[in-house]
C-alpha cells in the first residue's frame, strides 16, 4: 500500500477548508482558463483542483 506524503494530505485538507461551490464559482473559473490560456499563447486552457474525493 502506497503512503501519501504530507505535503499532499495538507494540500488535501486546505482544499477541502476552502469549502468551494464550484457551481456558483463557474464564471470565476472560466474568467481563470481564459488568463491561463492568454498567458501560455494557446487558445484553450484546463484547470483541475483535485480533492479528496476519489481517492
């Protein structure tokens, strides 16, 4: 069985304080991939915050 190091788990722990709605937050997130996008020079761009959730 693998550890997690714990960096990780307190990556995990402070996402999950954030407590984010990623509905209400959806325009906020596009306004995010459109900058990331602006800024690498490419025309689309993707954003994970990957939680806890499936691990």
């Amino acid at each position: 069985m693998q550890t997690i190091p714990e960096k990780e788990i307190a990556r995990l722990l402070h996402l999950a304080e954030l407590s984010l709605d990623y509905v209400s937050l959806k325009e906020e997130f596009n306004g995010l991939t459109e900058l990331a996008a602006g800024i690498t020079g490419t025309r689309i761009s993707h954003i994970n915050l990957i939680g806890a959730f499936h691990i």
